[in-house]
C-alpha cells in the first residue's frame, strides 16, 4: 500500500497486469527473431556442410587447424596437415570450408 501512494504521489500512472504480459512476450518474440532463428539457421548450415564433406577438399577445424580431408567415416575425418601427417577428428570439429573462411576473413 505505501508503495502505491509512492508512485501516486510521484505522479506515475498504475498499470495493469496485461501490459505487463504484452512487454514479456514482445520481448521473447525480439529475442526469437534476433537471437534464437539466426543461431539455428547457422547450425543447419553447419550440419549441411559436414554432410556434404569430399575427399581432397580444404578445410578447417574448430580447433584452427587447416587440412585435406582424406578419409570420412560416420563420426570421424582423416586430415592431412603436413606432407605424410595425418590426424584423426571427430566430424563435429570440421568447421568451415578453408577457401570460406579466407573469404570471409577477406570481407572484414
């Protein structure tokens, strides 16, 4: 009670519960839209890409390192980093195609 007389006394308008509701849910829609679509639209892409992997092609990990796919499995990738070095990765760590990521690093 004291504190409705407070915002009385200050002159500021009471308010309703439903206007309350409309902030809320305008909020989670400008959150959904901006936040949540893109990032998912980004992962699509991403597991798009890894299907799509082919021997000899340049790319890189999440780990930063550049390599030529030379074997694919099911879950893991055979990379070449050096003349005769090969490393076994998990496909989830194959992040970007190398010619991609020189061209978006480019653009900046």
């Amino acid at each position: 009670m004291y504190a409705m007389t407070l915002l009385q006394a200050a002159g500021m308008p009471q308010q309703n519960g439903s206007m309350m509701w409309i902030m809320l849910i305008a909020m989670f829609a400008i959150m959904y839209f901006f936040m949540i679509r893109p990032q998912q639209k980004k992962q699509k892409e991403l597991n798009n890409f890894r299907k799509t992997l082919q021997l000899n092609q340049r790319v890189i990990t999440a780990g930063g390192i550049y390599g030529t796919v030379k074997e694919i499995s099911d879950t893991e990738v055979v990379l070449e980093i050096a003349q005769n070095v090969r490393i076994h990765i998990d496909k989830n760590s194959v992040f970007a195609a190398a010619a991609d990521a020189n061209q978006s690093q480019a653009g900046k």
